[in-house]
C-alpha cells in the first residue's frame, strides 16, 4: 500500500480530531490488542486529547475511550475526515 499525502501514522496525530483506520496486518502484540479493542480497519476513531506531555493519548472507539501510549500504535495509519 502506498501512502498518500493526506495518511499519516496514528502516532503521528498530533491534534483533536476524527480519523479513518486505513487497512494494515497487524504485526506487533499492540497491534493486535488494539485490533481486539475495536481499533480495526475501516472505523471511525476520535482522537480526543493527550497528556501534558504527549502520551498517553486518549482516542474514542464506537463510543468506548481508550488510553493508549504512542508507541503501541505501532504502523497503523490513519486519514483525516470532517
């Protein structure tokens, strides 16, 4: 899959948003529990805010929110949406 110039990493998101999970094979054990988590291909996920620091980062998943640090979003990407 090539990237577009409109994708970027999940842990690159950097503002309060709404996000499209572009596909990916999960590689990582964080991958796959935050597959299990509802953080799957296609979804909606709302980026809701992140700590003082940076992580962790709060996002909203089909209404549950999830805290999860950075470095567990591994190589899922994501694209913007109004």
């Amino acid at each position: 899959m090539t990237a577009s110039s409109q994708d970027q990493l999940l842990s690159q998101v950097r503002k309060a948003g709404r996000y499209r999970v572009l596909p990916y094979e999960p590689t990582r054990a964080s991958e796959f529990r935050l597959m299990d988590m509802g953080v799957c291909p296609g979804i909606y996920l709302e980026w809701v805010r992140s700590a003082l620091l940076g992580d962790p980062v709060v996002i909203q998943v089909e209404g549950v929110a999830l805290s999860v640090r950075r470095q567990d979003f591994g190589t899922i990407r994501v694209v913007s949406v109004s």
